[in-house]
C-alpha cells in the first residue's frame, strides 16, 4: 500500500500569542491540538475575543476524529465552545484541564453533551491513523502535556507550552527522558513553543516567586493584595502557602478566580489549610497586617476586581495607606497601557505597589533559549517548525535550531494556513487552506474586520453627524427645517453656529428641482452625505461619519 502524506497545518499561533490551533490530517481523517482564543488590542474597538478561523475544520467535521487540548489555558483552550457548536467531536484532555473545560463548556450552553475523555501519561490514546502518547511537562498551569503523535508516515512531537523547571510546585518536572526516548527511536517533525525564543539562558524556577512573596510578606505593615492570572495554580498555591505561614486569612475575589480555585481544589490540584480562607464581606473585621487578598486584574482589565478596587468601586475592599499590591504577572502584549492606569490609581490611593519584572514576582512558564536547545538537542527532529509565538520568536526559534545542526531546507518558517505536507521522501509546503480570525462581539461572531471595525475607529477618531430630513412624498420638497446632531465633533461654541450653517447647506442642495422629483431616496441620502462631507472638512478640519435620515411624509 502506498503511504499517504501526513498534513500539518497551522490555523493560529503562527504570528501571534494566542488563538493557537493545530490540524493534523492523514488520509481522510484528522485532529485538531488546542483550539485558543486571543484578547484584542486597541485597535479593535469593542470586539470582546478573538478566535482562530476554524472553517476548515468545520466545512470538513464528518472526517474530524477528535480534539486534543495540552493544557488549560484560555489560548489554548478558549475557542473551543465556539468550535464545538459548528463541529460535533470528542475533546481529549488531562484532569484538571477537563475540569476548566466542563466549566467553559457550562458558560454555553454545552456542558453534558460534549464527550469528554481523561488522558494521562500513563496511557496510550488511538484514534484512527494517530497514536498518541503522553509526556509531563512543567509549564505555569499543572496538568500540562506534550504529544508523542505516531503516524504511517513517522512521529510528530508536539510540545504544548512548557519549561524546564528542575523543581517545580507539582513536584511533576518535564519528562525529559521521554523526549529522548522518542529522539532516539527517530522524530520525523517536531512542533515546539517559541513564545520564550528571543529571551536569553534559562527560565527562572517558579519557586523563587515564593521566595520573593515571603520576604513582601515579613515586611508588609498592613494587607496584602495580590493579583495574578487565575490559571496560574501554582502561583496561587504559593500565595496560600505564604499566607498561611505568616499568619494571614486569605479572601479570594474575581470571578474567574473563585471558579478556579473551587475547580482546583474539588479535584485535589489545591491545598488550602483548614481555616485559612475568609469571605470577602469579612475582610474588614479582621486587622489589616492578617488579611491577604487573592484577586483577579493582573492585566489591567477594565472590570476586574482590582481595577475596581483601584477605581473605589469595589464593594468589599478599597485601597487604603499601608496596604500592599502585587501584580504577579507579566502584561500581555498589547495591555500594557491598561496595567499601568491600575497600577497608577493604585498608588494614587495610597497603597504600595509591586510589580516590575525586576521585583521577583512573576516568572514566565516558558522555555528560554537555552531550554529551546535543550529539547531540540533531546529530539533530535528530521524536520522543525517553531510554533507557538509572534513572527520574530519564530525567526529566533528557527535561528536555534540551526545552531542545534538542523539544515536550514528542514525548517518550515510557516504562516497560519500554510500546509505541510511529509512523506517518506521529503516535506514540502503544497498549498493554503483558509485561516485568520473571528472576532466576537457580544453574542455576534464572524468576520467583522472591515464591516464593523472600520466604523468604530471612524467613529472614535471623527464623530457622528446625524442629518434628519423631513420630505414631502407628493412634491419632494421639504417639509422642515433639516435638524443636524453633532456626537463627538464640536466644542459647544462651535457647534451652533456649524449647526445653522450645516442646516443651510442642506437646504440648498436639496432645493433644486431635479433634487424635489429626484425618487430614488438613496440618491438624495448620498448628495446630502458628499456635501456635508466636503464641507466639515473644510470648516471643522474633520471627516466625520455622516448619517442623512429622510423621513417622508
């Protein structure tokens, strides 16, 4: 039998941090590896996520086998309710990372009727063509794994998220003899996390966070705040080892914070002592130097628990002198503006706040470049493709991995939608399958890059104008005075007098006899457009979205 080529192809985490997704596909069947989402930046006025373009997987979900999520992180998770409503399909994961996912799949509507299916180390998982096994690796969520994926035509290692933590809180390091293990039975193509790539030597160990915490803690006169990821378990875990030891009740505050806890805790991912955790609502009975808050906000979100208690605005705890704030967490690309007004409003309020990289408090959960070498040494991989990163962490990925001895012709720099195709007798980049976003907004879900956003930013940047028209339906005329609405334009001085002089012009352009018999209403709507147009531009050195209203009557 002649041996088909096994397909890679990236729909996200190629160019980006975040959305990332993976289709691997031999014959006519594939699986999908994580199915992410991303946070917007600035640009992208009120779009709430954006996820990968998934129709591929969808136009094709007879041929789907199942979905495999290395770990519980919303970029690597996020999208998949989204998926799972267009694309019926099992989903594949560890304990804790099932447990996230049964919550996610609760927000919509979906929980009992996805087929959820526990995987571990200890077991092998086949489906169709692709069998799959299961290495540990140390990443800043626990539960996390990376993929030994047999095919007909060699191994794939897919390495999910991770570092090489040599001591971390789970006590559950990297399997790095099993990355060598299937290095030395041969590795056809390996797929490992770049987000780390252009950051020299070795991540630091995630205990020395908790080392830093106990010394702010010896020291701290009054509460402790701190904020961090709600993912991030062992982070967490450490803030309740710290607090205990000095004596401190811990509340937890934010949502998705309390969600996480609960979901860790019920499934032993969490050890909290008994008595240590105290409601928000009793904070302030207790003395402020026996009281540790764990919140969420570490990115600055607008609605966060920290951002409200930075804004005043929190119901059970405000931002008082002597207090202490942690942001145990690095900002992600694109929020930095966001931390920095907390952070900002937090010491405007008195309190002392912690927060540099520079300060010991965070730690990434990804491999430095040293690490990088490592696993690439450790693997050994016919082929390579760096994934998981922004376009210069796939540069400097692919710049380590010729370092390592691989061929510059067997690393595939690729774009998301770009397909691989490998066979025995070499690897090739064929063709494109569709890949991009979809933006969410609300409850709406699509392409709504140049519909809706154009407008926003028209909109932010220029104002409205809103022209209502009253016309006559027997003769065209105009029954009354135009009335011109000015949001976002003017200052209030100018605005009356742009006002009349708007309401003028209108009247004039649409006095004429050919405008009166003119029928076609969405004519008459663009010559009221293009005159207002040129004429605030010219008099308010703006180009405004304009909105001609007719009204017959």
């Amino acid at each position: 039998m002649t041996t088909q080529a096994l397909k890679v192809i990236p729909l996200g985490g190629l160019g980006a941090i975040g959305k990332n997704m993976m289709v691997l596909e031999y014959g006519d069947a594939f699986i999908v590896i994580d199915t992410g989402l991303m946070f917007p930046d600035d640009e992208m006025l009120g779009i709430d996520l954006v996820l990968p373009d998934f129709s591929y997987v969808v136009e094709n979900r007879e041929r789907l086998l199942g979905i495999v999520i290395t770990h519980g992180h919303e970029d690597h998770v996020g999208a998949l309710p989204y998926l799972l409503k267009q694309a019926d399909a099992p989903v594949y994961g560890t304990r804790l990372t099932l447990g996230l996912v049964n919550a996610k799949l609760g927000e919509h509507g979906l929980q009992g009727k996805v087929s959820l299916n526990e995987i571990s180390p200890a077991k092998e998982l086949r489906l169709g063509p692709f069998r799959m096994e299961f290495l540990e690796v140390s990443h800043s969520i626990p539960d996390g794994v990376a993929l030994g994926i047999h095919t007909p035509v060699g191994t794939v290692v897919h390495t999910g998220d991770f570092k090489l933590d040599q001591t971390p809180i789970d006590e559950r390091p990297t399997a790095m003899q099993k990355f060598a293990e299937l290095g030395r039975k041969g590795v056809l193509l390996l797929l490992s996390d770049s987000t780390n790539a252009d950051t020299p030597g070795f991540t630091i160990p995630e205990r020395t966070v908790g080392q830093r915490l106990d010394s702010i803690f010896a020291l701290a006169p009054g509460r402790i705040i701190v904020a961090s990821f709600a993912s991030h378990i062992h982070r967490i875990q450490q803030v309740i080892d710290t607090a205990s030891r000095h004596g401190r009740s811990l509340a937890i505050i934010g949502r998705s914070m309390v969600k996480n806890v609960n979901i860790a805790c019920n499934l032993g991912y969490l050890t909290v002592p008994e008595g240590l955790m105290i409601r928000p609502q009793d904070i302030a009975t207790l003395p402020p130097d026996r009281v540790t808050v764990l919140s969420t906000g570490s990115q600055g979100e607008p609605l966060s628990a920290l951002a409200r208690m930075a804004a005043r605005d929190h119901p059970s705890v405000e931002i008082m002198k002597g207090d202490t704030v942690i942001i145990s967490a690095r900002p992600v690309p694109g929020n930095e503006t966001s931390v920095y007004r907390t952070i900002d409003r937090l010491f405007a309020a008195g309190a002392k706040v912690i927060y540099d990289s520079s300060a010991g408090v965070h730690v990434s959960g990804h491999a430095a470049t040293e690490e990088l070498k490592v696993m690439l040494n450790l693997v050994g991989p016919k082929y390579f493709m760096p994934i998981h990163g922004e376009h210069r962490h796939l540069y400097f990925h692919a710049e380590l991995a010729r370092a390592t001895g691989i061929p510059d012709e067997r690393i595939f720099l690729m774009e998301n939608g770009d397909v691989l195709e490998l066979t025995p007798d070499g690897a090739e980049i064929t063709g494109k399958v569709q890949a991009g976003m979809i933006l969410v907004d609300g409850f709406a879900m699509g392409d709504l890059h140049d519909l809706v956003l154009r407008d926003r930013r028209h909109l932010a940047s220029d104002g409205l104008v809103m022209v209502v028209i009253t016309r006559s339906a027997q003769d065209g005329s105009i029954v009354t005075e135009p009335e011109v609405i000015f949001r976002g334009l003017a200052h209030a001085g100018e605005m009356e007098d742009l006002s009349e002089a708007a309401k003028r012009l209108v009247m004039e352009s649409l006095s004429s006899e050919e405008m009166a018999q003119m029928g076609d209403l969405g004519l008459v709507k663009n010559r009221v457009h293009d005159v207002l147009q040129k004429f605030l531009r010219k008099e308010a050195g703006r180009r405004p979205m304009i909105l001609p209203v007719i009204v017959e009557v």
